[in-house]
C-alpha cells in the first residue's frame, strides 16, 4: 500500500468539509479503502556466515511490490536444520497467508506441528514473525518501538564483555570500557590452569597429568577451581575498582546446583549486577532454594524455549533478570508477552545479545527495550564491518548505548548479494567439548 495513504488516514486527513465522520466511520473507511489485504508472496531463508556464527534471517515477501520484511531465524549450532523447517514446513504454511495477521499466524503455526515449543520450530516461526512486524512497521511508515506502545527510553543501557587469562588484564579491560562510559561490565577471569566459559584457556600439563587412564583428550573443567576463582576475582575487581561499576558474571550452568548457591552468597558482600545461569533449565526448581540464601541479583534463561520452563520463577519473584534468547523462544511476538508478563512482577528484562543473535535478532532486541518499561540491561555485541555490509541499519552503538536508525519497522535489511558472499564454512557450530578430570561432559 502506498505510504502517504496511510499517513493521510492515520492523520484523518482528507475528512472533507462535511461533518467529519466518528471514530468508527473513519475506522471502517479505513478497512475498506486504505487497507487492502497484503499477501505474503514468498518466505526466503538466507544462511550467511559474515564473521565467526552462522546466522539465519528470514526475508518474507509481500504482495506489494518491493514490500518486505526481515526476521532473525539464528540457532548457530543447528542452522540447517531451521532453515529447513521454513522451507518445507513454515512457507508453504505462510504463503498466500494476510500479513496483517501475525497473532494468528503464529498461532497457528505454533500448533500446526502438533508437538510445539521446540528450539527448531520456534526460531523457525521467530523468522517469519519478526519479518511481519517488520511489514507491518513499513507499512505504518513507523519504527517498531512505536506499535509497541513507544519509546520509554532514549537509547538502550548495554553491558560489555571483559573477559582475560590473568587479572591485571581483567581489570584493564573494565577500566577501558568504563572509560568509554559504559557503567556494566560482564567479568569472566581464566581459572588457572583449567578450561572454563567466557575465556580462552588452555588445560595446562599438570592437570592433564591428574586425569584417569582412558581418558579422551578434551579440555579441562571443574567446578571448585572455579568457584574460588571467581570469589577472588570479585573481592579482587571491587578492591581495585570500588562499587560503582555495576559488574555481571555468567556461572552458564556450569556446575553442581549447592556449589552455584555457595558462589552466589560468597559474592552477594561484592554487589553484582547480576549472577547469570546459576542453574540449568532442567534445575530451575533449585532457584527456590537459592532465593531463600541470598539475595544476590539472578539473571537467568538464555537456553529456554518453552514457557513452561520460566513462568514459576517469574510468578514466584525468583529471578530479578529474564534472559530468552529471543529467537529460540519464538520471536517478537512471544518476547513481548514475555515483557509484558515480567512486567506485573517487577523482573527485568536482559534479552540474551551475543555474536550468536544476527543483527536482525539485535534489532528485535533493541525495539523491545526501548519500548519495554522494565527492560534491565542489553548484552551488547560489536558487530564487524563485514557484517554491517551484510545487514545495512543494523543498531548503532555509542558510549555504551544502543540506538534505534528511527526508520519504519525494524529499520534493518539484509544484502542478498552480500550474504552470499559469505557462505557457511561449515554445517554449524557444535557445544560441549570441555570433561571434567575423569571424563564427564560438561554442560557449555
Ligand atoms: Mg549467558
């Protein structure tokens, strides 16, 4: 549809020099003349690997010619196996389909597989869903901050990565970014010798030399080295940097659930921002017992998928941080629920935002935040130039802030010619390579 139509309708231009006509008039004038169903015309997924992760974003077609949409579809570890949910199952479901219809599109499509809330599925319909809203924004000629019920915020509040082998270059790091004006900072300090997440470190010899025989050979990892590690780490940062930098720490559900409440009281004197993923999912239970020890910030949840998995911990106040990964959970249209549903209970949002969410997904962050009264903080992700020419718009940062372009819809594309320019090195990323001493895996 023509955009300075729907402007002049939005505005009630054009009522005439007659009465003018009531709401509902004007509403039914609407539908009839400036509204026309839109049809989806073809659902594309585009694989592209401009940098390290393999990336899915979904380009959903309309029947007005050049009218688009995108949508971020990415779970790196899998990515074939989503786009070939959406060539097989979702487009053909999608095609021939009102775009204006996105509640119902994902409605239906959320139970058309009958067995629902799988992580291939739902980035799959996240792909399509985000494209829509997207259309939609176009279509309304406003940024999608705006449907959502408009900005609360100027700019969104991001959180850094510092991460090093040796603390002298922690510290470094934090000072850096706080020099930059950024007031977070996510810390994760190597555990000497061992193998840990957040750092690259090698297992050094004479922990190699304690393993069993028949071992394979993997890195490292084991829980108690950590945990003290990372108490010093904290009682170190705050003697060197004091109390204002607010300092994050991701735990990623790496160890025992008593040894995780044990790390999480010993920091609580140092005041993190917030413990993130105390816990795996299939412990969340344990989040009662932890609440009742301590009051040290939770953040928790960038693996689930299925609303079964968080609602308790929200409705119970037993996490202060909602951490979905947007696209692994459904896409906008379920985030905004789950928004919305924190809302009521006063849990903030911290929209999981690594390399591992395409630009699109960040976009997808970005206008949630902005428009989201109980947004916490973005984890932030410095996209390289190379992908910036694959995905034009995508969100500016500066000083520490994330900005919306202000452009209708998601106000991001993706450049088809630049994408494929940049193929998969591989079928996608796998998780889970570091054993404890005797073997076992560990979670990633
Ligand atoms: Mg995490």
């Amino acid at each position: 549809m023509d955009r300075r139509n729907m402007l002049k309708v939005f505005s009630g231009a054009g009522a005439g020099l007659v009465a003018a006509p009531g709401p509902l008039a004007q509403a039914q004038e609407t539908a009839r003349r400036g509204m026309p169903p839109l049809k989806i015309t073809d659902v594309k997924a585009i694989l592209t690997q401009p940098d390290s992760d393999h990336l899915v974003v979904v380009k959903v077609m309309t029947s007005e010619p050049g009218l688009y949409g995108v949508g971020c579809a990415t779970h790196r570890e899998r990515p074939l196996a989503v786009a070939a949910y959406i060539d097989n199952y979702l487009k053909p479901f999608a095609v021939g389909r009102n775009c204006d219809e996105i509640e119902d599109l994902w409605q239906s499509a959320y139970v058309a597989s009958y067995f629902r809330s799988g992580v291939t599925g739902n980035n799959a319909l996240s792909g399509i869903d985000g494209a829509l809203w997207d259309i939609l924004g176009k279509r309304c000629g406003q940024p999608l901050y705006n449907l959502l019920g408009g900005k609360v915020r100027a700019a969104v509040p991001l959180y850094a990565h510092a991460s090093a082998r040796e603390f002298p270059a922690l510290e470094d790091q934090v000072r850096k970014w706080m020099a930059e004006g950024y007031r977070h900072v996510r810390v994760q300090l190597a555990v000497p010798g061992y193998a840990g997440y957040g750092v690259r470190a090698d297992t050094a010899p004479e922990i190699r030399k304690m393993r069993p025989e028949g071992v394979a050979p993997s890195p490292v990892f084991e829980p108690t080295p950590y945990v003290n590690n990372a108490i010093k780490m904290f009682e170190q940062l705050r003697a060197r940097l004091g109390f204002d930098v607010e300092l994050l720490h991701d735990i990623h559900e790496r160890i025992p659930p008593n040894q995780a409440i044990q790390l999480c009281k010993a920091v609580e004197p140092y005041r993190p921002f917030f413990m993130e993923d105390p816990f795996a999912p299939e412990d969340a239970a344990w989040f009662r017992t932890l609440r009742q020890q301590t009051a040290c910030a939770i953040a928790m949840g960038e693996l689930f998928v299925n609303r079964n998995e968080w609602v308790f911990l929200v409705a119970e106040r037993l996490i202060d941080f909602i951490r979905i990964h947007i696209s692994a959970a459904g896409g906008l249209n379920m985030a905004r629920k789950v928004a919305a549903c924190c809302e009521f209970f006063n849990v903030r949002t911290a929209w999981h935002g690594p390399g591992n969410v395409s630009p699109v997904g960040h976009a997808v962050n970005l206008h949630l935040d902005l428009a989201a009264y109980n947004f916490g903080i973005q984890e932030q992700n410095v996209f390289p130039e190379r992908t910036r020419e694959v995905f034009p718009g995508a969100p500016e940062i500066r000083g520490g802030y994330m900005y919306a372009n202000d452009k209708p819809g998601l106000g991001i594309d993706v450049d088809e010619k630049a994408a494929a320019k940049c193929p998969y090195q591989t079928p996608g990323g796998s998780r889970g390579n570091d054993r404890r001493l005797d073997g076992t895996i560990v979670r990633p």
